[in-house]
C-alpha cells in the first residue's frame, strides 16, 4: 500500500482537499522556498489535518531551536531533514526522522548507509531552493539501495502521470509530491484528485 504525501500546503483550502482526497501525510515547508510556512501558519493548517494523517515538517540545515520551536508548536509527527544535516545532529535531535537524499549519481543513494532514520528520501538535486524543483531523476539508481522498501520515500518531479511507473519501478513505502499537482506555482485540487487517485489505483 503506497502511501501519499501532499507536501507545500500553505492554504487551508488545499489542506482540507488533500485529507478529503486520502493524502496519508501533509507537508509543511519551513526551509527557505516559494512554499515556506511560518510555525504560526502551520498552527492553524493543522487543525484541518485529522488524527490518523501525518504531519511532516520539511528543513534545510535547521538550528536545534528552530526544529524544538516548529516540532513542539505546530506539532509535527516527523521531521524531514533536506539539507547537508549530520547523521549525528539527527540522531541527537531525538525526533522522527526521514532523511532527504539528492540524488546525483549512485554515490549519492549510497549516503542512505550513513544514516538511521525511520525514512529515507530520494529526490532529484534542488535548482533554486534545495527541494521542490518538479524535476525527476534516475529512479534505477535505487536498485542498488540495500534499505527495505518500508523507509523508502520517492520525491521529485512526481505527477499523475508518472507515478504509475515511477511506483512499478521503486516499490516505495510514500510518494511525495509538491510541484507536480501545482499549476502556476499554487497548488492545484484537481491535481491533487488525479495525483491521489493514480497511486491509489495502483493499490488495488
Ligand atoms: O517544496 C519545496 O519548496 C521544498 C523546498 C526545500 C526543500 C524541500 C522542498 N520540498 C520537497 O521537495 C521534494 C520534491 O518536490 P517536487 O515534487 O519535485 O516539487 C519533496 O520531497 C518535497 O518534500
């Protein structure tokens, strides 16, 4: 069963549409983007998100005060690490974990051994921001990955009609989607439908 997480939601709207549709987990970005909330809005987002779907909180090498102010605040059920973070810091930080990985090369999906973390994350390289770019990358790179499917989380460049395959090829625990159920930089309902439908479909 691949679950799904609808990540970038900064308006209430789209939060409600994305839980009503059967998103498994929200994202909220904190990290420097075009979709970056502040802990005030993420307060009043998740009051939409029922028990039962995951709030997931995004950051690019986040001090340990900012991580205690967002996680405590909002409050979040993971954290996901999407920057140059330590295997160490994370550790020590002590809260859910999903390590984002940019994938490059094979090198790169190798890093995943450095780490222990409840998810791991592959996503293609970021352009302007360090996530979120809409682009894909070499999804064969993760044959060779040696974690078990259930920490496997597929991000970058996912849509509707690309999850079908991309969910064939990786098998992945979560797909994880931002700009790919976005029309002109905001998040799109039908987009989200058809996102959410296709990898459900593929459940069946
Ligand atoms: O979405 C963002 O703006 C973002 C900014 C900084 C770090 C991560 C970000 N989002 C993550 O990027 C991937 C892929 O997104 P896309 O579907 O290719 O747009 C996903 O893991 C988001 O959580």
């Amino acid at each position: 069963m691949t679950k799904v997480k609808i990540c970038g939601l900064k308006e209430r709207q789209h939060v409600q549409a994305a839980v009503e549709i059967g998103a498994d987990a929200i994202g909220f970005v904190f990290a420097p983007s075009k979709r970056r909330v502040t802990v005030e809005q993420a307060q009043q987002l998740v009051k939409h998100v029922p028990n039962g779907v995951l709030k997931i909180g995004v950051f690019v090498n986040p001090s340990a005060e900012e991580l205690r102010t967002a996680v405590e605040g909002v409050p979040l059920d993971y954290v996901q690490y999407h920057g140059e973070e330590s295997p160490e810091f994370i550790s020590q930080q002590g809260y859910p974990a999903i390590k984002a990985l940019s994938v490059r090369g094979a090198e790169d999906v190798q890093m995943a051994a450095n780490y222990d973390v409840d998810y791991y994350l592959f996503d293609a390289p970021g352009t302007d921001f360090k996530g979120g770019s809409g682009h894909t990358f070499d999804w064969t790179l993760l044959e060779m990955v040696g974690i078990p499917r259930e920490k496997l989380i597929l991000a970058g460049g996912l849509q509707a009609e690309n999850i079908e395959e991309a969910v064939s090829l990786v098998s992945p625990s979560m797909v994880d989607v931002s700009s790919g159920v976005e029309t002109d930089g905001v998040k799109d309902i039908a987009k989200i439908t058809a996102f959410i439908q296709a990898v459900k479909k593929g459940r069946a």
